[in-house]
C-alpha cells in the first residue's frame, strides 16, 4: 500500500483519515470538556488555509480530530519515524523541518489546495506562549500563490490535557476567526511580508479575545 496521499485524497479524505478522526474526536471529547466556537467560519467546500495559534503538543491532534473536514497540517519532520512515518502520511499530513526553507511541502500544500482541500499550518514555527509576535512567511506564501482564504484558529486549555492536577476534565476551547481574504498573485517578497502580517494580526487578534474571555 503506497503510503502517501495524492493531493486529491488529501482534499477529499480516505477512510483511515475519517477513522484517525473519529477517535480523535472521541478522546478529546472524553478526556476534555471541548468547546467550539464560530466553526460556520470556516468554508465547507474549496480551498482553505487554517492558521492556528501553538502552545502544546496536543494542538496538532486536536485540530485534526476536530476540523470537521478532512485536514493536510504541516508537521515536525522529527514526528515521522518508525511506524508512525507511514500512519501519518496516510492519513494526509505533510512533513515539514522547521527553521528551513523547501519546495517539497510547499508543493505538496499548493497541490491540496488546487484540489479544494484544506491546508492546516501553526505559522509561529514552533510552540509559543500565544503572542503570535510573528508568523513564518509560508503560509503567506501558500495564500498568495494559491488565493485560498486563511481562517485563523486559536485554541486555549490544551496545556493542560496531559497535567492534569484534578480528576475533573480540563476545558479545551478552540475558536475560528472570520476568514482573511487576500487575493492570488505574485508571491513578491513585499506582498508575502504584507500577506504575513495581516494573518498575523488576525491571530492573534483571535488569541488576545480568547484569553479575555478565558479570564471571565
């Protein structure tokens, strides 16, 4: 069985994938009280980007599970080894290195795109504190060449999913922002940086709101 997925399963999604998801949404589910807000911003059909905010391990598989169509997210390249390297592409998601700049995931993204799949990135490049200072220029990249619209994600709660200090189930919230819309063009150095920061301001924008509301 060849492991890795063509962009247009990617967008459509396999049986394993709607599998991968299921349980997913069942250990969330179970192990969490999740909340999730504002999921009619996030189109049902064509093209996408979701960039969201990163703070835990758990996101990832979080977002996955819960994005409720089928999802390519951008993954750690360290995360594929042994048996899980097989899983993980069979289920659509797409290595990456962090800190280096390649053609390979850039174009496997812009081709799930092209499908009318939706394309998951956490743009701070690694896990961070929920500032969102800065995105990496990828995803702004894929939202220039591709035209796709971005919906930010801001995720809350998931820290504590695996240090748990009481019996009682941690509160995850996820919230998708409204979408930001920037046209297809010239992936110009200028217009990728302008792309950047405005996916950036809406994040966090989007993480700022979800903490105030957190603190209520």
């Amino acid at each position: 069985m060849r492991a890795e997925l063509t962009a247009a399963k990617k967008a459509a999604g396999t049986p394993l994938m709607r599998i991968a998801r299921g349980i997913g949404q069942g250990l969330m589910f179970g192990l969490t009280r999740t909340e999730v807000i504002g999921a009619e911003n996030l189109p049902a059909t064509g093209s996408v980007l979701l960039a969201a905010n990163h703070t835990h391990n758990v996101d990832g598989p979080l977002l996955f599970s819960l994005v409720p169509r089928p999802t390519a997210f951008f993954v750690k390249a360290e995360a594929f080894i042994g048996p899980i390297k097989p899983f993980l592409l069979h289920i659509g998601q797409i290595p990456i290195r962090r800190g280096t700049v390649e053609r390979a995931p850039l174009t496997a993204a812009l081709d799930a795109l092209a499908a009318g799949g939706s394309v998951g990135v956490f743009p701070e490049g690694s896990r961070g504190t929920g500032e969102v200072a800065k995105v990496e220029h990828g995803i702004a990249y894929l939202a220039v060449r591709s035209g796709a619209p971005v919906v930010p994600i801001a995720c809350s709660g998931t820290n504590a999913v695996l240090h748990r200090r009481t019996f009682r189930r941690p509160r995850v919230r996820v919230v998708y922002g409204p979408p930001v819309r920037i046209p297809a063009g010239a992936a110009s150095r200028q217009a990728v940086a302008d792309a950047a920061e405005q996916i950036r301001e809406a994040l966090a924008k989007l993480v700022v709101e979800l903490g105030s509301a957190d603190r209520l």
